[in-house]
C-alpha cells in the first residue's frame, strides 16, 4: 500500500486548497474554464473561434516563462505545447498534486518550497493567456520540485559532509514529468516516495511523535546522576513517570525502584542500544532525558537517509548501522545473521563514511597492507625512536622486497619522504584477524575481522580508522558462502588451515550498505533510537531546517 493511501487519507489542508481552486470565479472545476474576456477562452477552458490568435498568445507566455529551463522546452515540444494543468480536463491532476503537496509536511519535507497556497491562489487570480501560461510552467516546476525531493531527497549528501558518500539515484526529471503526464496522477504521485515499508514506519512515527509534543511531550527530565533499583525519592518518580510516558511502563504510582520500574528499564535500554541490566546510569540517563522533539529531529532525518537509499537494496544485502554498532545479512526481508561491529573512531580521518557498493569477495588470512596514513603518522615516530618497535610488521620496499630494519635509518624520512610500505603478515595477531571482506572503493573501507575481541564488550565502539571490525566473521563467510555451495564452512576452513593469504570470489555480488540511522522503525510500529556518536544527524538536520523543513508540517 502506498503513504498516500496508507497515511494520508485525511486530506485537511488539501481541502482547504479544493476550496481555493474551485470556489473563485477565475477557474471552472473541469480546467482553466471563463478567464477573462481578454483571454478569449470559452466557458469550457478551450479555444473559441478566433483558435490561433489565442493558442499563440498561450504559447508565446509559456515559451518566455520555460526559456533556459531545457527539461520543460523538450517537455512541451514533444506535446505540441498543450497544457498539463490549466487546460479543459486537467482537474483531476490538479487536484491529486495539490493533495500530495499539502500533505509533505507529514514526510519531512519542506513544504513552502511547493507554496501550494500561493498556486492555489494564482489559479484563482488567472486574467489572461500570459497569467495562464505562466502558472501553466509554476506548475511544472514546483512538480518537478516535489518530484524530486520525495524521490531522493531534499539534499546533497555530501553537501552536508563528505562523510556522507552515497550515490543518490536521481531520475530523469523529463521522464518523470512525462511518465505524470501518461499516468493515473494520484497513483503515480502515491508511488514516488520510498515504499519500502520503514518509510511508511516512519512517516507514521513522525505524525505520532508531533501529537505527543503537541500534548506535552514526555514530561519532566530525571535529574541523578545514577538509579538502581531499591531507590526511591523524587528522580525515582521522575523515572517512573518519564517511562510511563513513553509508553514502557504500566500506570503505577508507586515511588520505589521496584522490579517492574526495572523491568521497563531493561525493555528501553534494550531499545536504545543498551546494556539491558535495568540499571539508569549515566549512558541510559542521558536517552532517557532526551527530548521528544529531538527524537523528531531524528526520525525527519532518517526519512531524508532512506530518501537518499531510494533504490533496491537486494534480494540479498549486507546492512552495516554505524550508529548501532552492528551488521546484518538481510534475506528475502529476513535477517539471517546479524554481529557487533566496531567503527571508525570519532576523529576527522577515521570516521566510517556511508555509502553503498556490493562484496564481490573474501580474502582468507589476509596480509595488512598498512595505510600510508597509518604508516607515517604512527608507525614512522615508532620507528625513529627504536627501529625494532613493532616487529611483526615487515618493511617493504618498492620491488616488493622486505628489507632488514637494521641497514635503515629511520630519522632521515619526514611523513613525506618515507618511501617504504609497511606490511603484517597473515596471522592470528594480525590487525585484520583471518579474513577480510572486500568491496574496493574509493575510502579503502571493508569489512574484517580483529584480533580484539575485548572492544566489543563495550556499548559504544568507535576504535577503528573507518573499517568495519566483526565480532563473528566467520559466520559471516559461512552465510555468504552459503547460496554458492553445499558446504560453506569447509571451502571457508579449508582456505584458513593453508595460512596463506586466499582470495575466495562470490559467484554473485552482495549488495553492501553503510548507513547511520539514530532513528529506526521496528517490523511491529515501534521505534528504536541510537546516539549520534558522530554528529551527523544535527548537520542534516541543521541543513533541513535551512531548506525549509519544520517540525511543525503536519497535516491531519
């Protein structure tokens, strides 16, 4: 089922512009209709006798108001120059745009960008040819406008961060005001945002989440540094409340830190990326106290992310959360297998970016072939002060040749002149652990496995310099090498046992997403939320709210 049809059957606002567009004089309900007697239109929005004076003033306006604009010249070429939206027979067009545009604001969008009170309000102002002619391209224009925006986004990704790596899918603006103009106009708008079903998850939630603020919100914030359970007073009760208002904990007016109140602790925590151990310390006390508002911001921005994804994911694909920690083999819309991750650390060069790109295959024991940026800025001071520091890494020089420490003198080379590679040979110590998985890209991000296995008890685990660390690689292998043989753990093992760096190819690519969303629908209307550990989500927020979003663009 579609957003319109599914969410947005209250038309509110969009009645109110029905009002507009046939209660005037200027415009009959069936087209543009009697305009003027300047126009020279009939009763019924088509020419009259003196037909070419008429056409020619019509098109003349429109080719002026379209100059430049090559979409809509080509766009009205091919139809001969006939009208889209104020001709005879053009209301049901009408009508199903202005429904879709008074109700964006219920998908984060930036709904003055469409003004459609202000169309609204030329159509009822229409006096002549040229009046008609130039809304007849304001029309267009701001279809295109919207067209655009709910298909894949308000923004440019990488505007906002060059983090943000995605490949948006944009479409062909002129197909798409062409496939408009030969389709059913409801139907079609109904099929342009997103229709995967988060989407519509979503929408849902950011109605839901704006009637909540409009009551009030959650209520009072905890003010302790730290809750467990026996306690009781006044920070207690803040809690109670505060979880009864979010809906996990039962009506109680009890004051004490009981294991009900645990409980419901447990179930948000679990909701939130938490350890579950009912415990309100600092971590949980800081999701707990924030607002309802900035959950809003949140779930604005995770439709504008799942714009920017607008395209297929796969029957099969590989979902990396950057802000979860975790990543997931999703199959036929199952996930069948899902491990902790570790990403990039906080920093301005070791950030994971986000983007999407397919694992065509696995590298078995692995040799770590050291970034340079690695090399030189860390490893380099390591070695001028003792060159045998790091030993099980090898010094490689421009032949391939692993060269003697002892014949270099490491103090002569700046970051810039070191013109060695540093390279660790496949080991269980090595950085990579016993497997990588590649999808070669610009950032020389993958996904690998790491002899670290201690960091992944940790909630929040930003350690690495962009890649994706696992804590269950092999498993990983198993399940992508599972659709190519009867046995993929012992073509897996077999590889391992020879300790030698072996590439294993997937007979099929694996589509691989790398995402960050802090906001996130679960398949039975809940919500899940994440910290936004790398400040990402208040940039596109700042930028949607600069491109018009509100907070407030909810309608019915």
């Amino acid at each position: 089922m579609s957003i319109r049809a599914s969410l947005f059957s209250r038309r509110t606002a969009a009645f109110a512009l029905c009002t507009l567009l046939a209660g005037g004089p200027a415009l009959a309900a069936d087209g543009v209709g009697q305009v003027s007697a300047q126009s020279g239109l009939t009763q019924a929005g088509v020419p009259g006798s003196e037909a070419m004076p008429r056409i020619s003033a019509f098109r003349q306006a429109l080719a002026v108001a379209i100059a430049g604009d090559r979409v809509l010249v080509d766009f009205y070429r091919a139809r001969d120059d006939r009208p889209l939206w104020t001709g005879m027979g053009d209301a049901p067009r009408r009508q199903a745009f202005f429904d879709a545009i008074a109700t964006a604001g219920a998908q984060g969008l930036p709904q003055e960008r469409y003004d459609p009170v202000k169309l609204a309000q030329d159509f009822r102002a229409v006096q002549t040819e040229g009046d008609r002619a130039r809304l007849e391209a304001r029309m267009s224009r701001a279809f295109l406008r919207y067209a655009h925006d709910v298909q894949t986004g308000v923004l440019r990704p990488a505007s906002v961060s060059p983090d943000l790596a995605m490949d948006v899918p944009l479409r062909d603006p002129l197909k798409t005001i062409e496939n408009f103009a030969a389709s059913d106009p409801a139907a079609y708008l109904a099929e342009l945002p997103p229709q995967m079903p988060q989407y519509r998850r979503l929408v849902k939630a950011k109605l839901d989440m704006q009637r909540l603020i409009a009551e009030g919100g959650w209520g009072p914030t905890v003010h302790a540094d730290k809750l467990r359970p026996g306690d009781t007073g006044p920070a207690v009760v803040a809690l109670r409340n505060r979880l009864m208002a979010m809906g996990y904990l039962g009506r109680t007016a009890l004051a004490s830190y009981d294991g009900d109140l645990q409980a419901a602790v447990q179930l948000f925590q679990d909701d939130h990326g938490l350890d579950p151990d009912g415990v309100a310390g600092p971590d949980t006390l800081r999701e707990i106290n924030t607002s309802a508002t900035d959950r809003l911001k949140s779930i604005v921005v995770a439709l504008e992310r799942l714009r920017w994804l607008n395209m297929p994911w796969g029957k099969r694909y590989v979902w990396v959360n950057e802000a979860d920690f975790t990543a997931r083999v999703v199959d036929d819309g199952k996930t069948v297998f899902s491990t902790r991750a570790i990403v990039g650390k906080n920093d301005g060069d070791t950030r994971s970016p986000e983007f999407s790109n397919s694992i065509k295959f696995m590298i078995v024991n692995p040799v770590w072939n050291v970034p340079r940026s690695i090399a030189t800025k860390e490893y380099l001071p390591m070695l001028q002060k003792n060159p045998n520091a790091v030993s099980y890494l090898n010094i490689v020089n421009a032949k391939g040749q692993v060269v003697d420490r002892s014949t270099i003198d490491f103090s002569q080379y700046t970051q810039k002149t070191f013109p060695y590679e540093i390279k660790q040979p496949p080991s269980r110590r090595n950085a990579l652990g016993l497997v990588k998985f590649m999808f070669p890209n610009r950032f020389n991000i993958y996904l690998h496995d790491t002899p670290a296995k201690s960091l992944f008890r940790h909630e929040t685990r930003a350690f690495s310099h962009g890649c994706i660390r696992l804590n269950d690689p092999f498993d990983l292998a198993y399940t992508l090498l599972a659709p190519q043989t009867s046995d993929p753990k012992g073509v897996f093992q077999r590889a391992l046992r020879t300790g030698r760096e072996t590439t294993i190819m997937l007979e099929k690519p694996v589509p691989v997403h790398l995402t960050y969303f802090t906001a996130w629908p679960t398949p039975k209307g809940g919500m899940t939320y994440r910290h936004d550990i790398y400040g990402r989500d208040a940039l596109i927020w700042n930028a949607l709210s600069e491109a018009g979003v509100a907070l407030g663009d909810v309608q019915g």
